[in-house]
C-alpha cells in the first residue's frame, strides 16, 4: 500500500464533525448567494456588510467543529506516536488561526 492509499483510507475527520460542517457550510453557501443578491439588487451597504458579518460568524463555527477535531483526533494520535513534530504543526496552525 502506498502513502497515498494511506491517506486516502485514512479518515482525519471524524464522522459528527464533517457531518456538522457540512451542514454548516451549506448554509453558508446559501448565506453567500444571498449577499450575492443583495449586492446584485444594490441593498443597503450596512445590510450587506451585517450579512457578511453572519457568514464570516459561520465559517468560525465551522473552523472550531475542524479544530477541535484536528485536536482530539490528529494532535493525541500523533503525541500517542511520539511525533515530536506535531508541536510545531500545532504552534503554526494556531497563530494561522487565531
């Protein structure tokens, strides 16, 4: 088996998490086509920019459901394989995305 069947087999997010973003992001894209009418039907600047306001609040939930399973999953099987490089993957994603 190559690496990439591996990886391919290999399922980094759990199954709740993905569902849930999943169900977030759909409705994100339709939070998105929404501002995109709004903008097509020239709304109000101040009810566009709330609008995308919501969709970014969105898309931070759906990064913190992918966080907290990069932690409990990826992070504690890799400190449980003493990867010691694992610190460093983990010191960059969290001032990428602070």
């Amino acid at each position: 088996m190559t690496d990439s069947e591996t990886e391919q087999q290999r399922q980094f997010i759990a199954p709740e998490a993905a569902d849930d973003a999943l169900v977030r992001l759909a409705k994100i894209g339709g939070q998105v086509q929404g501002v995109t009418r709004m903008i097509r039907e020239g709304r109000y600047c101040v009810d566009v920019l709330d609008q995308i306001a919501s969709v970014q609040k969105a898309l931070d939930g759906v990064s913190r459901t992918v966080l907290r399973n990069y932690l409990e999953r990826c992070v504690t099987d890799a400190i449980k394989d003493d990867d010691p490089l694992i610190y460093d993957e983990l010191m960059q994603v969290l001032f990428r995305h602070r």
